[in-house]
C-alpha cells in the first residue's frame, strides 16, 4: 500500500496513477496478430511470455529485494515499484548506510525525472532532477518495460544484429530510446543492452554502455516473467564487472 513508501514517493506514486492509461475493470486478452510482424526473436519471447488468452495489462507493482552498490561496498536493500511502459515509473527502496536507514526513490513521469533520498527520512543525502537525470530515466524506463511484457507489444521493433537479437524501441520525450534484447532458443528472455544517456564514470553525461542480465521465471497472471536481474554500465566491455551495481529477485508481482 502506498502509506508503506517512504517520504515524498506516495506523491508520485499517486500522481503516476493518475497519468496511466488504466481501464476500469480487467483488460482484454492481448491480439494475438499484434505481434505477426515483429522480428523473429522478439515473438518468440512474446508468445512465451504472453501466451494467448493473457491479459493486455499496462502496468506492474513490483516488490524486490536484492543488492545495491553505493561507495564501492554492497548493501542490501527492499523496493517497490509501480512501471508504466510508455509512462513512467516510480522505484521507492530502503537500504543502510553506515547503519543508518536510507530511504527515498528514483522516478520518471510526464514532467520528467527526480531522485530523492534522505538519511533517517529526514536528511537530504542526494536530490537530482532536470534534463540529462530525465533522459537517463527514460533509458530505464524503456529497458525495464519488459517487466510487463504485454506492454511491450506497444513498442516499436525492428531486426537485431544478430539472430537471436531484436532491438525495442520507446519513443520518450521525443527521444527513441533503444534496448535490444537476447532471446534464447525456448523464448527466454536473457539480456537486455543498450547505450543509456549517464555520467557512470563523473566525466560527463553522454551515452555508454548499460545491461541487464536475467534469469529465473515466474508466471502470474498468464505472463511469464524474470525475477533474477543483474545490471550495470560499461556492459559488454572490459569493465562490466566493475561497472555491475544491481542485483534483484523480483519477489510479488501485481499487473494493473
């Protein structure tokens, strides 16, 4: 329930309600001949994940919990998340830092992106916004829509560079963002990659390399999803093992 989220996150959780295109009652199935002309990878993993008869949702509650990397050390942390591809997200989470409780979130919405994270809810530690946080939240965005795979049948597609590949494509603030995505054999989805707006290294905003690994499978609701996430810049370089700061398993997921 909202009144769970930290400071300041049941507002935009709130105001991201209102901004998605939620329809009362249960969606319809999904069209099937919606995904006829994708790329081959990409109805693999949608006929796997969204098999007929499966509800059109929009959108997804999400809670996790996994494993944050702030100052060079790991720190545990819980989450929850409301994602609406297309729209927004909000990703509110609690964590420790020299044993102190912090807490806040990470969000993107039609008025753009915003960090806001305070130490024993009440002290600022770290508070962003304007263009170059928006532009980098929107690559989230379009990356992390495959935590609803019905959605994603919303998006753009077009031919991967390799044949087990397709590339995604969200069109967010009039800037397309592309994710292109590694589909295994029996439709799994496997790795999702693309060249993210950010500043991972502190010498300037700009695109660079970022990744997501994914493993595990949950079905709810008729969809087939990851719970196993593992992500970071410099992805597929030399520096992707430095450069990894998340590890996740999704635990309850909830479609609107």
């Amino acid at each position: 329930m909202t009144r769970r989220l930290p400071r300041g996150a049941r507002r935009r959780w709130a105001e991201l309600e209102r901004a998605a295109p939620f329809r009362p009652g249960p969606p319809p199935a999904v069209d099937a001949a919606g995904s006829a002309g994708l790329p081959e990878p990409a109805r693999r993993w949608l006929a796997r994940a969204v098999p007929p008869g499966t509800p059109a949702w929009s959108a997804a509650e999400l809670s996790m919990r996994g494993e944050i990397r702030l100052g060079g050390s790991w720190r545990p942390f819980s989450a929850r998340q409301l994602i609406v591809p297309g729209t927004g997200f909000v990703w509110a989470a609690r964590t420790r830092l020299l044993g102190l409780p912090v807490s806040g979130y990470d969000r993107y919405g039609p008025d753009g992106g915003e960090l806001r994270w305070r130490l024993l809810g009440i002290v600022p530690v770290m508070s962003a916004g304007g263009a170059d946080l928006t532009r980098s939240a929107a690559g989230r965005l379009a990356g992390e829509s495959i935590t609803v795979p019905p959605a994603c049948l919303r998006a753009a597609w077009s031919a991967g560079p390799d044949p087990d590949t397709a590339v995604m494509s969200w069109d967010l603030d009039g800037v397309r963002e592309d994710a292109l995505l590694r589909v295994d054999p029996e439709g799994r989805l496997r790795e999702l990659s693309m060249q993210r707006w950010g500043d991972p290294d502190g010498t300037g905003y700009g695109r660079h390399p970022f990744g997501v690994a994914l493993s595990e499978e949950v079905e709810v609701e008729g969809v087939l999803l990851p719970t196993v996430l593992r992500a970071g810049w410099a992805w597929g370089t030399g520096g992707q093992a430095a450069g990894e700061f998340f590890r996740a398993r999704i635990e309850d997921v909830r479609f609107r």
